[in-house]
C-alpha cells in the first residue's frame, strides 16, 4: 500500500516498522520496499524513548489512552487523545478498515458539515480527510443564508482510508494494534471522585492478554451485539464482512457495570455495477465549479475542480412500492419493534410510511475509479433476490447489477444519560464512550463524540481536568449536551434546528469559535493553526470597526458604491456594517471605494459580509447565550443524593434530577418538568458548597 | 462572532484611518442591551397596596415615562402615574427609584407602590409592557438575577425560593384554568400552527436539497404567517378586551323589561344614574358605572329589558343587551316576583325558561346570580315556597330576595356580590384574569414583531427567517407552554418522508 501524505506533513527523524499480525506484534527495523499488506510505517517525533518498545512487551506497557475501534469517533479519538500529549493505543479489527465509510460514499451536508468544521476547527482529521478523499464537492442551501450553508462532498472510499490510516500511522504517540477486545479490566473507584468502578485496561480476546491504561475508550459502532439482516437471515456482526465483535464487552457493559442499555436499527442501500446504470434516464448533478474545502488550514481540495464527479438523480416507481409489499413476509427487519431512524428510513419504511409517492434516488460515485455507484434512498433488507426486482422498477436501473446487497444491522447503545458531558461514564472512572454506542448515526457526529472523548480521555489519564463544550458555543456541544441531557429514542443526527444559537454557530465562524480556546484551554490544537485563527480574529475585528466607523448618508453610499440599491431616504445615516448587510453589497465593493482601509482585508471579504449580516442578531444572542453559560458553569456534584437532599424540592423534580443526574445547573434547567423554583434551590446548594468548599 | 461583537462594543479600537473618510463616530447607541424585566411583587389580587417591580437598564426609563421624572435613589416619592402612550392618569403612588449596584438585583431597578386593585394594576403593568426592553419577568427571574449578582445570602434564598415556588404553581395553576377556556384553544391553535410553520421552514433548511420538498412549501408557509400575524393582531385590538383590562371585572344587569334593573343600578350606585319610570322599555341603550365593591373594580352596566319590540331603536337596545351579557364576567338577573306563575309548582319551569332567554348566549365560566326583585310585595310565606321551588331547579344560580324600594336583602346581596368577585379576581396567590391578560397581551404583541422578521428575511436569508418563527413561538410558548426542538422535528417527520 502507498502511503498518502497528509496535508500537514511532519518530517520524520526515526523511521520504526512494526510488522502487526492478530494478536502478535512484532517490532523490526525494516525497509520500506518491505512493506506488505500488515506493515505500516510509523514515525516517531517527539518521543524517541518509545522506540525501545519490543514486540512481547506491548502488555507490560502503560498507555495513557487506549482506544476499541477504529471507525470515525476511534480515528478522532486516537489524534486527539495524542495532539493532548497521551500516549495512545488504538486497538480495531483490521487496520485496513481505519477510516472506511461503511455507508454513504459521502460527508458532510447541513448539519454535518457544520459538525466537520467544528471538528477541522479543533484540529482533528475529518475535514482534511474529507479535503483530500473528495470527487464532488458541492454547498448545499447556498441560498438559504450562511448559517445554514451545508458544505457538503462526495468521498472516493478508498482515498479517505489512505489519507486516515496514513494520518494515524503517522501520528506521533500512537500505536496501532490489530486484535479483538474481550473484556474491560476493572477495579474499585477512586474514592473522593464520584463513580463506581474504575477502569485499568483492557484483556484481549483469544488469549492476548492485558494492556493496562489510564483511560479506555470505547467506539465499537454497530458492532456491540450487532446483528445483521438480510431477508428472514439474521448473522451476528456490525458489518458486512467483518467479523462480529466479542460478546465479552456487551457483558461487561450490561452486568459487570450494570449500564442502561437499548437497541437501535440501521441500514445500507445494496451497492450497483456502475456499467449496468443506463444514466440517460437519469438527470445529472453536477459540483460546485469552485470546490469549498472543508478544513480551515486548506485553500484547495486534493481533487481539481474539473476532475469532479457527477451524481445523478433518479425516482422510485409503483413497481418499487408494489415489490415492498410483496415482499414484507420474507423481511424480518422490518417487522421487528426495534427503533430505526425516521429521517434516513429503508424504502422499506418510507414506502409503507408515506404510499404512493415518488421518491428520490440518488446515484453517487463510490470513487474516481471505483466500478460501483451508491443509490443513496435505497436502504433496504430485503432477500437479494426482490432487491434486484425491485431496483429494476426505477428508470435507469431496469437492467442493474448488484455487486454487495443491502443490509439491515441491529446493535445495542449505551444509554448517553449515563455519561458527563466529557463523555465518561458516569460510574466508571476512565471509561469513555464514543459513536454509535451512544445512540446516534452518521460520521460526522461519531467523528465530533471521538474527538471530544478523546481530549477527555487524554487529559484525565494525564491529570487535567476534563472538559465541556458549550450548547452556546458547538454544534458539538449541542450534540452532548443532547446525548447526556434528554437521551435518545431513535438513531441522533445532527440538525441546524436543533441549535437555538443557529445564526451564531456557523460553519464560517468555527476557528473562531473553537480553535483558540482549542489552544489555549483544551490542548488539542497545533500552535500553527492557532496562530493562523488568531491572524484571522485579528482581521475581522479590525475590518468590522472600520466599517462600524464609517458613517455616510445613504445617498452618499448609493453615489461611492455605483448606484447600488440601499433601501432609505437619502439623508439616513448608515454605517458600513449596516450598508454591507444589503443584499447587492460586497466587501469587495466596499474596498474599491475605500482602497486604503480595506484593501487588506480583501482575502476575508466572504467572511465579513457574512459577519456584517449576522451582527445584530448575534448581538441579541449575546445575553442568552451568556445567561446559558452562567447557569452552565456552575456544576452539580455527581455524588449529590437528590432524593435525600436537605431543600425543598417536589418528590417529581427530585426523581428528575436522580435519574438524569445533570452535570450543570444549566444542564438542570433545560430538563422538562425542572421547575424554577427547583433551579433556585439546586442554585443556592451549589453556592453554600463553594463557600464550604472555600473556607 | 462571540468576542469579535464584544470587541465591536468598545469604542475605544483605534484604527489608523484617515479622517476626512470618519463622518461621525456614533458608537454609543444601537447596542441592543440586557432585558429589562417588571412584574407585580407583592400578592395578587385583593391587597392595600401592590409593589411592582422593573429591574434592568431600561429601569430609569420605565421611571420617567410613567412618571415624568426620576426621584432621588432610595427615597419614596409620591407620584402621579400615567400610560406613557394614553396619557391616562393610572394612579398616584410611592415611587422608588435604586440604581445599580447597590439594588436587590444588582441592576438598576425601580418600584411602584400603588393601589390593589387589579384595574390598577393591570394598568401599570400594562403601560410597563408598552415600553421599549421591558417584558414580564419569568417566575424566579428577579430572585435568579439578586442570586447571579451575588446580592442574596443564603438565609434569604429559602424564603425567596418558597415564594417562587408559590408563584410557579399559582402560575401553572393559573395558566389551566385559562388554558381551559375559548382563549386557551385560540393560543394553542396559533401555537400549533405557528409550530408547523416553523417545521417547515426547517425542514426545508435542513432536507429540501437531499429530499423531495416543494419549494411551495415555503409560499403556504408564509400565508399562514401572514394569517397568523392578522388573527393575533385582530385579537390585541379587540375593543372589549382592552376595556375590560383597564376597568375590571364586567357585571351586566339583566331581565326582562320593568323587572327593575335600573332600580338595582341605582341603588347599588346610590345615585340616579339611570333613568328609572314604570314604563317598560325605558332604558334603551346600555348604561355604564364603574363602581367598587369590596375593593373590587366592577364595571356595572344597566342593558335594556329583553323582549320583543318593533321599536327599531329598542330592537337595537335589546340587542346590545344580549350582547353585553354574553361578554360579562357576572350577570345580575332581575326577576320580578310579582310577575312569577302564582301557582307554585310551575315556578321552577318559568324560571329555567327565563334565565334561559336571557342567558342563551353566555359562556360557561360566566357567574350569575338571580335577584328576586319587589320582595316587599310578597309575603314572607311565598319567599320561603319560591326558595324551595328554587331548590329544586338544577343548575341554579345563587339567588337572593331584594326589595329596591325598601333595600331589603341588600346586605345580602352585597356580600353575595362580594364572595362572587372574589372568585372571579381569584384568591390572592391565584393571578385575576385581567392580570393574566396583561401578560398574554405583551407576549402576543412580542410574537407579531418576531413574525414580521420572517417577512423582512424570507428572500434574503431564511435562518433568519426562521429565527423571527422561532423567536414568535418563544413568546407564544410562554403563554401555552415551550414547544422542544424535538416537537417540531417530530411535525417534520410527520409531514415529509424524510429520507436517503
């Protein structure tokens, strides 16, 4: 396999080869024309003492993280738990599938592509990956206002695994181990710290023995008690063609920790022989001229503008309905009382749900070489042999090939009400849990839970605090703050509507947003990019009061700007911000009238004009947001017994807080049935212990 | 954007720039600041004195609209009070003004001691809810705004709190008891339809490029928004609505012609307001006193006796009448004793025959009380033989024995009156209806504003388009409950097969 350069390449000093097979590690100072399918290069930086690891030695090493799985929230998990400075051990399966996109060839979109901003802003891998593994990039809602702008890109499969495998294997404190987990290794708690149990490693299955470690992270996806399904055939496992996942986690979760858990479904569409697609029956999508790429440190995407790929858009028939119906005896997914997401439904479902429509397929690359092409809307469980009749009944298809049939999968979650908002378990010390083991779906937000439990993860193992990310500040806190608060009844995905602060959380703002305190509180955050957010601060703050100070009638603006519409009697005073907030204004133009006080800022126009049209409305956000955050930074005692507390509270709201054990008093107050008066006294509790706590 | 606008708020940013190209530095005003919040402080209802409170910048504001001029910090001045817009002398109180830090709040904040009654209160609280920045304080938010600002010790907490708690519920009991009646269903329809819209527009955020929505969906969406905004600000403008807030509690007298009731006007007037004669069908038109009795604020009105006449303006009269009584709070209903069957067990049948006539149209929650007018031309015998054949009528409404000649059973029929008002005006913890509608009416006026960014934003942006839906169910949420963000994703997969 070829290494892919990640973007930001770091030069390497050692070069260590470590040949991996199932659960044996051998270490051996090799060449790279060596290199064969299980070899991968590791380069070591920072930490040449580490070279000295031996093979047999893996176990008696202590690792500051380790990681199971390595999906999209493992691969975050793994970087971020290392940019912290941890010393970090993935262990997945196969280290050929780090990275794979088990579903949709594709990342982003609204929402999503906010999640991956957010994620590229504290400096994880998706967005460069995304960059890189890109063959049609496209921004959805372009007219629909900036905030919910969705950057949005489909992927070449096989490129975003180079670019992740690449990326972790480079990555400096992290090694990588190909093996299965069978069993949490656990001991009493620390007392004074609030939990039950605490966790020092982990066994490997088939007698590979134990690593020990501060921190373990769990991101096993589907695969906790995964079973899949296709037609009335269920196997155990989480995805197609790996194997299934020890049952020995499971039990550890359910009876060892005694962990609330649920059962969720989800599926993937069949995958088509591109050849066998007749497009012109089809319409054609095309990309964005100009690829948007998703990471802040990026100026262009791996992929040309004219290399992009098309997608193509085709619709169901009453062929495709009537052979759901037929075939609803022979499907067994389907007839279980398991939740499956509402918004990303099997034809299945949204045949049965909503009759007699027309609904969308669309047929996208699965890579710039790749045979095959995704029918994203066909998600579907049902025998092979009525998936190909039914595919057949939408134009285009009528002669398709199958290459990988459509599958159902049903997995157990752990309920997120259970974890901090750090993503820890709430009564284990060290454990974290990431993904799809807590209820949601999609990479992107797999991908934002790794990086968060990851910096977590990190920094607890090398004794810092662990920390929370703000509703008022991420989508990713929007996300835990969900997962932890009100829990999940169905698969989670990422909406904008979900985000009350919306018009202040934009995909354009997230290195502002998060990139500095990135840096500066959390750790995860190289100083190259911080530097980078901090010049890109420095410049909107000084082009907004520039523009805050320039003052001109609005007869003078229409006269220095060509004659653009401004609607308001000429004598009204308007202010540059103001003015550039009118829809036929541009930054641009603005610089051409005042070449000398703008003419810097060219390069950051797009962003001042979105900033100027945010203004107002940011501002009245301002005082909610800072309420929220100071309800939010006074924190509840995990320990507290509500049940017995010493104030008055309703026997309801004391039930409530038991068993939601919120970590914030702002996290108490957004919990339905928590009345005001219970907020009040839950305020004066944690005040009167500050001051005990102080005296 | 977070710090990049707080950094904007300092003027002091100097920037090298040449001058000729500054017109004016205008930095001081724009800036949107914090809420500023009011609300009735001490106990509602029936009370001496009532304490409203304001608490935020807009305090000093608030102080000199209503009362001209901002008295001295911390000294109790007397003040006449008047509705900044209306002009309308509200009331003459104590007047405190407490600029921040040094308040319970930390803020700057100001109080009103004024008269209990409700009309009075309502009237302040209203012109309050009439300026710019100010609202209705959320339960607790004064105690929550002394607690951030570190102004609350602890002993103070549990009292405070307990109060809260009492105001919460007596809240929430209050809001059901509203939620029950016609204008409950009118808020949760608009609630409901304003959800809906909101979904769509998000939905049409979040899915309408992977998904098949219609871009129709947007244009039903912004009828129904435009609708919205007409019914809510047709309902704020309802005359009798307004009327009813600035003058309390409507008591209509009601009956049949010469049964007596401008007798009943004037004598609870005790002055000849009305024009009393023998002649039926002498007051034709509605006649209106407003009175207090027990403290209560009461608008009594005299309406023209029902029956049927051919005289076009009595035939108006008449009309009025039966309108005023189905909008009341109370009906009197006068019943000449003399004119009852004299045999008595077709008694209860007239008299349900006749309170229904006159009452056909009033609402459930409406209270009647009958008055057996003329008592001092039957015997005592025949009382005692009507009381019991009342008795027997289900459903009857509490009813007393009143001479306007003699002013027998008067005494009784003032405290009858009297218990009846306090059940209208509610006990003290329970806020009266019209307090209520204060509230309501500042949180409709505040959703129609944010309803009309929708329109400013529809073409430009839709996030912000959506932000004025969202901020429009936010205040209406605050009178009919918070819709979750879980809601409206559960209308938008309701109503749209989401799904790829």
């Amino acid at each position: 396999m070829t290494a892919v350069k990640p973007a930001e390449t770091q030069s390497s000093q050692h070069d260590i080869y470590i040949e991996i097979s199932k659960n044996s590690v051998t270490l051996q100072v090799s060449v790279p024309q060596l290199s064969h399918m299980l070899v991968r290069r590791l380069q070591f930086l920072k930490t040449l003492s580490t070279c000295s690891i031996e093979a047999s030695n893996i176990h008696t090493q202590h690792y500051d993280v380790i990681v199971v799985g390595g999906g999209h929230a493992g691969s975050e998990a793994v970087a971020a738990a290392s940019r912290i400075g941890a010393k970090t051990l993935l262990i997945t399966q196969k280290i050929q599938t780090i990275g794979a996109l088990s579903c949709n060839p594709s990342l982003g979109g609204v929402g999503k592509g906010h999640l991956v901003r957010e994620i590229d802003a504290l400096d994880g891998v998706m967005g460069r990956a995304g960059d890189w593994a890109g063959i049609h990039f496209s921004i959805l809602n372009r007219s629909k206002g900036p905030a919910v702008w969705g950057l949005r890109a489909q992927l070449d499969r096989q490129r975003y695994k180079d670019f992740m495998q690449s990326e972790l294997l480079s990555t400096p404190l992290v090694t990588i181990l190909e093996g299965s987990v069978q069993d949490l290794l656990l001991t009493e708690a620390d007392p004074g710290k609030p939990g039950k149990h605490k966790v020092y490693g982990i066994c490997l299955a088939n007698g590979g023995g134990e690593i020990h470690s501060s921190s373990v992270v769990l991101t096993t996806g589907t695969f906790l008690s995964g079973a899949l399904f296709m037609g009335q055939n269920t196997t155990p496992g989480g995805r197609m063609g790996d194997p299934p996942s020890c049952a020995g986690l499971s039990h550890n979760l359910k009876n060892v920790l005694g962990l609330k858990i649920g059962r969720l479904r989800t599926g993937t569409p069949p995958r088509i022989v591109k050849d066998s697609i007749d497009f012109s029956l089809t319409s054609v999508c095309l990309p964005d001229s100009s690829p948007t790429p998703f990471s802040f440190i990026n100026k262009h995407t791996h992929c040309t503008p004219k290399e992009q790929l098309p997608c193509f858009l085709t619709y169901t028939t009453p062929g495709v309905e009537k052979v759901v119906k037929e075939s609803s005896h022979l499907n067994s997914h389907i007839q279980q009382d398991i939740k499956g997401p509402r918004y990303c439904p099997s034809i299945e479902s949204k045949v049965l749900r909503f009759p007699g429509r027309q609904h969308q397929v669309w047929l996208e690359p699965e890579g710039l070489t790749s045979s095959l092409m995704y029918p994203q809307g066909l998600s579907m469980t049902m025998p092979l042999e009525m998936q190909l009749r039914l595919i057949r009944e939408i134009p285009g298809l009528q002669h398709a090939k199958i290459q990988t049939p459509g599958y159902g999968v049903q997995y157990d979650f752990v309920c997120p009400t259970q974890l901090f908002p750090w993503l820890q378990l709430k009564n284990t010390q060290g454990l974290f849990l990431a993904g799809q083991i807590n209820g949601t779906t999609g990479y992107e937000e797999a991908a934002a839970q790794g990086l968060w439990a990851g910096v977590n993860a990190g920094r607890t193992s090398l004794s810092m605090s662990p920390l929370s990310l703000s509703r008022t500040q991420s989508y990713i806190g929007v996300l835990i703050d969900d997962l932890v608060c009100h829990g999940v009844t169905e698969p989670y995905r990422m909406f904008t509507s979900r985000a009350e602060f919306r018009t202040s959380l934009r995909p354009d703002n997230a290195d502002l947003r998060l990139t500095i305190r990135g840096f500066e509180e959390i750790g995860c955050v190289s100083e190259q990019r911080y530097n980078k957010a901090l010049l890109v601060q420095a410049s909107l703050k000084q082009a907004l009061s520039t523009l805050q100070s320039i003052h001109l009638s609005a007869a003078r603006w229409r006269d220095k700007l060509g004659g653009v519409t401004i609607s308001k009697t000429k004598s009204s005073i308007l202010n540059g911000v103001e003015v550039l907030q009118y829809k036929d204004v541009t930054f641009q133009m603005l610089a051409s009238s005042f070449q000398e006080l703008f003419g810097p800022h060219l390069e950051i126009s797009e962003r001042l004009k979105v900033e100027a049209l945010y203004h107002p409305h940011c501002e009245k956000q301002r005082r909610e947001m800072e309420k929220m955050q100071t309800e939010e930074s006074l924190s509840l005692p995990n320990d507290i017994d509500y049940l017995a507390l010493p104030i008055s509270l309703s026997q309801e709201v004391r039930e409530i807080l038991d068993r939601v054990r919120p970590s914030t008093l702002g996290a108490a107050a957004r919990l339905p049935g928590i009345t005001p008066a219970a907020i009040v006294h839950l305020f004066n509790y944690v005040h009167r212990n500050k001051h005990r706590n102080h005296m | 954007m977070h710090f990049i606008s707080c950094c904007l708020r300092r003027s002091t940013v100097s920037i090298a720039v040449s001058r000729s190209l500054l017109v004016k530095r205008l930095f001081c005003s724009g800036w949107p600041g914090d809420d500023t919040i009011y609300s009735l402080s001490s106990g509602q209802g029936k009370c001496g004195v009532a304490v409203v409170r304001v608490s935020g910048p807009a305090s000093a504001l608030a102080v000199r609209r209503l009362t001209r001029s901002l008295p001295a910090p911390r000294t109790a001045s007397l003040r006449s009070i008047s509705h900044p817009q209306s002009k309308e002398l509200l009331d003459r109180g104590l007047v405190l003004w407490f600029p921040g830090p040094a308040s319970f709040t930390g803020e700057d904040s100001a109080e009103f001691h004024i008269h209990g009654g409700p009309a009075v209160i309502s009237g302040v609280l209203q012109a309050l809810g009439s300026l710019p920045g100010l609202r209705p304080a959320e339960a607790g938010e004064f105690t929550r705004r002394a607690f951030y600002a570190g102004k609350l010790d602890l002993t103070e907490v549990e009292g405070l709190s307990d109060l809260i708690h009492a105001e919460t519920e007596a809240q929430r009991r209050q809001a059901l008891r509203q939620m029950a009646g016609d204008l409950g269903r009118i808020y949760q329809d608009w609630t409901d339809q304003l959800k809906r819209c909101l979904a769509h527009v998000e939905a049409f955020i979040d899915f309408s490029e992977d998904e098949l929505i219609e871009d129709g969906v947007l244009n039903d969406v912004d009828r129904a928004v435009q609708q919205l905004q007409t019914d809510m600000e047709n309902h704020l403008s309802d005359e009798r609505r307004g009327e009813r807030l600035r003058s309390g509690v409507h008591v209509v007298i009601a009956g049949s012609t010469n049964a007596g009731k401008s007798s009943l006007l004037n004598l609870l007037t005790q002055r000849p307001a009305a024009i009393v004669s023998p002649t039926a069908g002498t007051t034709r038109d509605v006649l209106e006193v407003p009175l207090d009795i027990g403290g209560y604020p009461v608008l009594l009105s005299d309406t023209a006796g029902l029956r049927d006449t051919s005289d076009s303006v009595e035939q108006e009269g008449v009309r009025r009448a039966r309108q005023r009584v189905e909008q009341a709070d109370l009906s009197l209903v006068v019943v000449d004793l003399t004119q009852l069957p004299s045999e008595r067990r077709h008694v209860p049948v007239f008299l349900r025959g006749h309170l229904k006539n006159i009452l056909e149209r009033s609402s459930q929650q409406q209270q009647h009380i009958l008055i057996l007018n003329e008592s001092d031309l039957v015997s005592a015998e025949q009382q005692r033989s009507i009381q019991t054949s009342l008795q027997e009528l289900s459903g009857a409404p509490s009813a007393c024995f009143l001479s306007c000649h003699s002013r027998d059973g008067l005494e009784e029929l003032l405290t009858l009156l009297h218990n009846t008002l306090k059940t209208l005006c509610g006990d003290p913890l329970i806020g009266s209806p019209t307090l209520t509608q204060t509230r309501h009416r500042t949180h409709l006026q505040k959703s129609i504003e944010a309803l009309q960014q929708y329109h400013e934003y529809r073409d430009v942006d839709l996030a912000l388009a959506a932000e004025g839906l969202r901020l429009g169910l936010l205040s209406l949420g605050r009178i009919t409950g918070r819709v979750s963000p879980e809601e409206i994703l559960d209308v938008i997969f309701r109503d749209f097969c989401i799904g790829k």
